[in-house]
C-alpha cells in the first residue's frame, strides 16, 4: 500500500536517528570528560561501588598527611632525647671526675654544673612533651584509615608513662657533694675557716680518736710538733693516712666545716679532747682542735639502728635473734658461749650476719652494739631467757622484743658516695632514655610503613575506581566514527524517506 498520510519509513528513520543522536552525545561525553559513568543513569550500580572506592581514597590521602604529621612530631622528639642523651654524656662525665677520692678540685663547682643540666633536662624534656604529665608522655594515636574496621585505622605509639625529665629519669636529688657522718654537727670548730690545729705549745699538741669497725678497734692520733701546730690539710692526711686502710675517709662538710667521717664500712667512733705533746696525758688544754671531743655512735650513711644496749649472756641464757634484708632472713641464738662478752658478741653478729651485708660494731661509749647495713634491714630480737634469776640478759631497749626497721640514710657514706651513686643513677638514665628512644624510633618506623601501606591502597583504590568510572578512550574513539556514519546514514535515510510520497504524483499525471 502506497500512502501519504503515514510515512512509516520517515518515522522509523527519526526514531533511529534519534537513537544515533543520544548514541553520539553519550560518546562525546565520555571523551571529553573522560569518564564512562557521568550519571546515575550511565551505571547506577557501578557508580556507588566507584563512589566507595573515592571516599577510601580521600580518608586515605588525609591519612597519609596525618601520618606524615605524626612522623614529624616523633622526629622533634627523637631530635630533644638525642640532645638530653649528650646531656646525659655530660652528667657521666661530671660525675665520674668527681667519683675519683684523689680528686682535688672543688666538688661544689662540679655539683654546680651537674645541677644546671639537671634543670636544662627538665626544660627539653617540657619542651619536647615528654616531662613528666607532658602531652606528648601518652598514648598518642594516628588516624590513617584503610581499615575494614576502625580500630585498625589507628596507628598507636604508646609513650604513657615514658617521661624523660629528671623525675621520669631517676636522677631527682642526685649530686656530687662530700657526703658521710659528721663527728660533731654545728661545734665551734669551723675547719672550712681555721687556719691552724694544734697551736699554742712549743712542745707540740696532738688529740686522739678511737674507731670500733666489724673487723675491730683501732686508734688514730694527730698531732703537731710546734707551736705552730698544722693546717687543716695536715690533720686530713694525718687522718686518712691510718683510715684509708680501714675502708674509711677524713673529709671537711662544705656545708659547716665539721670533721666528716666517710665510709661504706661501718663504724664508730670517739674524739678526745686536744693534749700537749709533753703533758703525759693530763688532759690539758692545747689550742685549736681538729674537733671537739664527741662520739659518734653510727655511720649514718648506712642503713642501721644505732646504739642498742648490750648486756653479756651469761651461763645458762640465750636470746633468739631474726634479721631480714632483701627478702633473706637469718635467725640465730646468742648464748654465753658466743655473746657472753659485747666484742664476742660483735664477732658472731658479724659471722651470722654477712650474707645480708648487715655489720655490728660496738659503739662509741663501749656499752651497746650498732648495726648497720647496705641494704634496708628490719630486726627482730626476742626477750632473753633467763634461767639464772638474773637478768635481763643480751639486747635491751628499742630492739627487746620487737621488730624494728632499719631507717633511710642522709648520706651515701663516702666522700665520693654521692658522686658513685650520680654515676650508678645516670647509668640507669641512659638506660630508661634508650627505651624511651627506642618506642619513638619503633613509633616513627610503624608510621612509615604505614604511610607505605595507605600509599598502596590509594594506588589500588584509585585503579578500582577507574576500572569501574573511567571510559575506554579507543572504544568510544571508534563508537564515536560509528555514531558518525549512523547519524549521516540517518540523514540520508530521511531525505530518501522523506522524498518517497512525492512518487503518488506520478501516478496522478
């Protein structure tokens, strides 16, 4: 049938050529934006799996500039722990010279320098954020993402609790001064400002001192030979020339000029009063004394319980004694055969007691035993039994049936105590800033290898995305020529369409 109310070749040409027109749009679309999905509607579901693939990317890509951050931040506190180390190097340096007894320079000065640099740790540790309660002494955490769940979107890098300022490192009230026991705190004898000892006789003067120690009793005497007399570092000499060999030190307290008394071995003493060299031990006053006349009853420097009174076992009695020190204990029984006497009575303490570098020496007056240790120590001593009808017999006072615990020391007990234990305690330093050094080292290696790991990731997630997004440039190149010849054919399609009607007029002439 001819007809030319309905040109159903014209409008099967239009629908077609409609079709090769959205074709050609859509292609030219992807070329020019470089994208295969533009909308919604080139691939819905495609779309919102690219879309996941770009938040992943973003979380990642801010991640990375967090880590990076983060590395920064441990690499400021890796700069100050390097810089308190040398300072560290320094504090050992000063310590060490000051630890040698033949050193004969000014402690006072190299305390004074030990000190500054305590105080300049403190401020680099403060301004790094690793003092003691520093923001940056916790537990600092790094978003970088990439995780399936939250928690292994974190990086952690614990620093709780590792503080590097004088606290965080041990060294609080560490110095370099004399420390011991002073023979007679605060008498008229100031041996910082006395020029001369033992002055006034042309004969010579000279005071005596008895020491009791745990391995005995000995007795140590300085004098002059003139008128004279000697200076403050002749007394010294005199002193420690006879003491070096009994483990013990003859020094001057900085701080108020007493005879200072220092030692790791425990003791006691007693000063007599100055003589002259020619009064046959009259007691005689003679001039300008080392010191004056006292007793110490305890090396102080020592953990110890000073003065307990002493009376000998005798036949028959014993007292059960109990001493414990570093979680070891040792008890034994003082009888008549090994305590009937205080010296025989020092002499088994001492045998008993040396596992637990515990000592007794009898005191000063000759009336009681000390006992000191290196190590805190508590002591329990029972009430002697006493089967004679006399008594009380062996310990009496504090220690008669009752524990008592040694108390801490105010001093090292050496002059160069408190330099040996600065050194002991900036050794322990150098080892807490090595472990402090060595989880902000372990923090800034896990950050890398996690800024490695979301690198990859962006990488992966990105070419994920493109695989879905992205258009295939040579396929829509040739879709393009395709859509071309399909729009020019429809083109020719409706003209010929088109024209086809007129044929009726043929048929009419």
């Amino acid at each position: 049938m001819i007809s030319i109310q309905t040109n159903y070749a014209s409008m099967v040409g239009q629908q077609n050529m409609s079709t090769n027109q959205i074709f050609q749009t859509k292609t030219i679309e992807a070329l020019t934006s470089g994208y295969r999905i533009n909308s919604s509607g080139d691939d819905a579901a495609g779309l919102a799996v690219a879309n996941g693939y770009r938040s992943n990317v973003a979380e990642l890509t801010q991640g990375v500039i967090n880590a990076n951050s983060a590395v920064s931040q441990l690499q400021i506190m890796d700069g100050g722990l390097n810089n308190i180390s040398n300072i560290l190097d320094r504090l050992k340096t000063l310590a060490s010279e000051s630890s040698s007894s033949t050193f004969t320079g000014d402690r006072t000065t190299l305390n004074n320098e030990f000190q500054s640099l305590l105080s300049e740790i403190n401020r680099q540790s403060s301004n790094v954020g690793l003092n003691t309660g520093g923001a940056n002494a916790t537990l600092l955490t790094v978003y970088i993402g990439g995780g399936n769940v939250q928690s292994n979107s974190q990086v952690n890098v614990d620093l709780t609790g590792n503080a590097v300022d004088v606290t965080g490192l041990g060294l609080n009230g560490q110095n370099l001064l004399t420390a011991g026991t002073d023979v007679a705190t605060g008498n008229a004898v100031n041996l910082n400002t006395a020029t001369t000892l033992l002055t006034g006789h042309s004969t010579g003067s000279y005071q005596a001192f008895n020491f009791n120690t745990a391995a005995g009793s000995f007795a140590v005497t300085v004098s002059s030979t003139s008128s004279a007399g000697i200076s403050v570092a002749d007394a010294l000499s005199q002193l420690n020339n006879k003491l070096n060999g009994h483990g013990l030190t003859a020094t001057v307290d900085t701080a108020n000029g007493d005879l200072m008394i220092s030692g790791s071995t425990a003791f006691s003493m007693a000063a007599a009063g100055a003589v002259t060299a020619n009064a046959g031990g009259n007691g005689a006053a003679a001039g300008a004394v080392v010191t004056a006349a006292s007793t110490v009853s305890s090396n102080t420097a020592n953990y110890g319980v000073a003065d307990q009174a002493f009376t000998g076992i005798v036949t028959g009695d014993e007292q059960n004694v109990s001493f414990t020190s570093g979680g070891q204990t040792v008890s034994f029984q003082l009888t008549a055969g090994n305590a009937g006497s205080i010296s025989t009575a020092v002499q088994t303490l001492n045998q008993q007691l040396a596992s637990l570098g515990i000592s007794a020496v009898q005191d000063a007056a000759g009336t009681g035993i000390t006992l000191e240790g290196t190590a805190a120590f508590s002591a329990t001593v029972g009430t002697a039994t006493n089967n004679g009808g006399a008594g009380p017999y062996g310990f009496t006072g504090s220690l008669s049936g009752a524990t008592v615990n040694a108390s801490t020391p105010t001093s090292t007990g050496s002059s160069t105590g408190n330099s040996l234990a600065a050194v002991t305690a900036v050794q322990s330093a150098v080892a807490v800033l090595g472990v402090v050094q060595g989880k902000v080292g372990a923090g800034e290696n896990t950050l890398q290898y996690s800024i490695s790991l979301a690198q990859s990731q962006i990488t992966n997630f990105s070419s994920a995305e493109a695989q879905l997004r992205d258009a295939d440039v040579a396929a829509e190149a040739a879709n393009l020529t395709k859509a071309q010849v399909l729009q020019q054919a429809s083109i020719a399609a409706m003209a010929q369409a088109n024209s086809a009607p007129q044929a009726v007029l043929k048929l009419l002439q």
